[in-house]
C-alpha cells in the first residue's frame, strides 16, 4: 500500500430486531464484525443475570473509536426465537444503542447465517431446524424524538415537522 493509501473496509454485515433475552424484550444488534457478544449495564440489571469476573481484562474498541474495558459476562444467557433457546455468554459494556450485541462467537456457535440483500436471518436449532427472521437495517430506523425534547432543539436550529395523527376505528368509516 502506497502512503496516503486508505485501505478500503467493506462495512460489515448488521442486522437488529427485538429478541427475549432471559424474560425481557431487548433491542438486539447481530453484528458480523464483532468477535464476541456483549450487552448493556442498564439490560443486565433488568434480566437479573449474575455477573462472573473473567480470567482476563477485555479492551474493545468500538466502530466510532472508543475503548471500553470489561472483565464481567453474564454466562448462559437465554435469547428466545419461536419458542427455542439459544444460550449466549454476553460481556458487560458500556454501549447505549443496544441492550445486547450478538457477535461472530454467537453466530458461528448457532450456525447463524445473516442475508445482507434481504435482511434476514436463518438459525440453526441443535436439532438442524432451521429458523428466519425479517430483521432491519439498523441504519433505516427513524429517531423518535419526545414532545419534551423538541423544543429545545428547535430552539438550536434545527428543522421541525409537526404533525398530528388521528387513529379511527376504519369499521366506523364505513358506515
């Protein structure tokens, strides 16, 4: 590679959805160029999981460039897909967009495959069952913002749409 040169990194394969992890609904990121799974301090405490410290002190860099340090996972996770289990060892760490990030450990350990055209993916149970999920891309989710906050970013400049939707009942419009 010449100096100046960049190399060029395709992004990788992501795909999220909302999974039950232990008894609590959890946004759920599966994310092929991460090696190993991890989820959220604020996620951990609302699934009641115990907390093992592990034999050695992890430093994960994150896409954006921030570290994080974590010596604590959570073993034997149970992430729930029609009805079927699938166990998961998740890490402690400081991420907020997520309650749990699935990585390549994970999926290779469920056989787990990610289309990247049709946003899918396809698990594999232990007994060679397979099973599909019509995820989305996280990058296409709307931010919500709340009625609270809207004004203040208004008053920073930026751009308001207001609206007002009106749900009625459709079998009264017919009549």
């Amino acid at each position: 590679m010449k100096a100046g040169e960049e190399e060029s990194e395709e992004p990788h394969t992501v795909v999220s959805g909302m999974f039950v992890v232990n008894t609590l609904t959890t946004k759920v990121l599966f994310d092929a160029g991460a090696k190993h799974s991890f989820i959220n301090a604020v996620t951990t405490k609302q699934i009641a999981c115990d907390l093992d410290k592990m034999d050695i002190q992890l430093c994960v860099t994150t896409p954006i460039g921030s570290m994080h340090q974590s010596e604590l996972i959570a073993r034997n996770c149970s992430v729930t897909f029609h009805e079927k289990m699938f166990l998961a060892d998740l890490i402690l760490l400081g991420i907020q967009e997520y309650d749990v990030i699935l990585g390549m450990n994970w999926l290779a350990k469920y056989r787990l495959t990610i289309d990247c055209q049709q946003k899918t993916l396809v698990f594999v149970t232990p007994e060679g069952e397979s099973l599909v999920y019509k995820g989305k891309h996280p990058n296409y989710t709307i931010p919500l913002i709340s009625a609270a906050k809207a004004p203040k970013l208004v008053g920073k400049g930026c751009t308001a749409f207001p609206c007002a939707i009106d749900i009625t009942n459709t079998l009264e419009m017919r009549h």
